[in-house]
C-alpha cells in the first residue's frame, strides 16, 4: 500500500488578550471556514478589532468554534500565576477538512476488503495562539495595536492561501449537506499528523 501524503499544512499567529481572545478566534475561524465550508450558507458578519469578518450562520460549527474557544480560555486561567506575565499563554487550535472515500484495503484476511469509508485529511490549518494579560495603559495599547496587526496578517494570509492553494480540493462526490467532515481540536498533538490519524 502506498503511503498516504500529508495534507497541506498552514500556519497562523494568533495573539490576542484576555479580554479579546475570544473575539480575535471566533473571527479568524469562521473566515478560514467561510473558504472551506461547502454547505449552502447564509453568511453574516461580525466585528472585531475594527474588522470586518464573515461569520457562518450554523448552530453546530458556531458551538464548536465556542467549545474550543472557551476551553482555550479555560486552560489560559487555569495557568499558574506569573507563567504568563511577559510573555502569553502558548495554546494552540487545528482545523482539519476532511473527504470521504471508499476504504480501498489489501488485507483480505481482516474481512475488511472494500467494505465501508474511511476519512482523509485533504487540508489542515494551525492556529498558535498566544493570550497576553497586559498591565498598565500603555501596555493595552501596545498589544491593541499588535492584535490589530495581526488580525489583518492573518486575514490576508487566509486569503491568499484560498485563492492560490485550490488543486488540493477534492472534488465533491456526495449529496451530503456537508460533503467535507471537519474536526476543531485544540492542542493537538505535534508529532506529525500521520501519528494524529483516526485518533479523533
């Protein structure tokens, strides 16, 4: 059996502070799914830093973004006092696109040979976050100005991203409403995606 190739990985620095961070990744989440998402949708928008983001309008995606998030920010205030004072708490978010094929299998003697699907990553996005709890005025404006920054980094980098990286896109082979299963994992594992496989 051939080894199977990695998906194309991106990456993303998210840095935002306490009192934003829930924001700054609702809004690059739903625009990195607002590209990759293929259900008919009825997007709407959402405000954040100044920006202006697409947000998909589905009860299911939206309360999975808000898990991940909040157990993001969970994990960020559990963290021992002082661990974060210079320089952020470090956590990290992937997105995972997925395509359904058929099982093709060699192993006639499991009882497996051709019979159901399985699932195939096509595409992965790491979000490195880092949360910032800054202290005096200047040093709020300081990372505002860093936030912003960064959110319009992200954005064009999603953007571009999208707009040149299309021949890896499967094609849609199904009348599924969500013809791509994703997955929203925080802190993954990162010893490379093979080794994360069928473990989600």
């Amino acid at each position: 059996m051939e080894p199977r190739k990695s998906p194309p990985e991106y990456f993303l620095e998210i840095f935002a502070d306490t009192t934003t961070v829930r924001d700054v990744l609702k809004g690059v989440l739903n625009l990195i799914f607002f590209h990759r998402y293929f259900p008919s949708i009825r997007p709407t928008t959402f405000d954040v830093l100044d920006f202006t983001l697409p947000v998909i309008n589905d009860v299911d995606l939206e309360t999975l973004i808000d898990s991940r998030i909040s157990s993001l920010v969970r994990q960020h205030s559990s963290s021992a006092p002082g661990a974060h004072e210079s320089s952020g708490v470090r956590g990290r978010i992937a997105v995972e696109f997925y395509e359904k094929k058929r099982r093709r299998s060699n192993m006639w003697f499991t009882g497996l040979a051709g019979k159901g699907e399985e699932e195939v990553c096509w595409e992965v996005w790491n979000l490195d976050v880092t949360v910032a709890t800054p202290r005096t005025e200047s040093e709020r404006a300081k990372v505002r100005k860093a936030m912003e920054n960064m959110l319009q980094k992200a954005a064009l980098k999603i953007l571009a991203v999208v707009n040149r990286d299309k021949d890896h896109i499967p094609p849609i082979t199904t009348t599924d409403s969500n013809p791509f299963p994703y997955r929203i994992i925080l802190n993954p594992r990162t010893d490379g995606w093979q080794n994360r496989f069928g473990l989600y």
